[in-house]
C-alpha cells in the first residue's frame, strides 16, 4: 500500500484518541474491528478501500462520507494494530 502523507499535525495516539472508538470490547473482533467514534466506519474497511482507491486517502474520506483526518486516525489505529486489521481484512475477502 502506498505511504499516506499525512496533513494532521497530531501524532498517531491523539489521533487514536479523538477519533477512534476504543471501547473495542464490544466488537465481535475486538480490536480488530475497531471504528471510526462519529461515523462508525470501521478501521478494516477504511484500510481496505485504500487499496480499491490505490492510496488515495481524500478518496476515501470522499467515498465515506468522513474528514481526512478520520482516515488518518484509521491510519493511526491500523499502524498500531497491523496483524489484526490485515487478519479482519483477510477474513471479509475470503
């Protein structure tokens, strides 16, 4: 996947924490399905639409609905939690 400049000045755990719904107990995957607070998108399906838009983070955000910086908290979020998003991203294209 191609390196998403980030516009954000915030560092990934800000991010996280003012974006990112952490109370991942109650997804059936945990942190593995982690999502987005306001829009509910979940991080997997953000990770998985860059790759349909090649990388294109407005894209995304376009395709979603959602500001550029909630794709880039998903970002944050997927670079701390990489085995298990790929695993849920795995598992939704099988």
């Amino acid at each position: 996947m191609a390196r998403i400049r980030r516009s954000s000045k915030l560092d990934d755990q800000q991010l996280i924490d003012l974006y990112i719904d952490q109370d991942v107990d109650r997804y059936p995957g945990g942190r593995a399905d982690a999502r987005l607070r306001d829009s509910g998108v979940s991080v997997w399906a953000i990770v998985s639409f860059l790759k349909v838009y090649e990388g294109i983070a407005s894209k995304v955000a376009e395709h979603f609905d959602m500001r550029p910086v909630e794709v880039e908290a998903a970002l944050a979020y997927y670079r701390l939690n990489k085995a298990r998003v790929d695993a849920r991203v795995a598992l939704n294209e099988a």
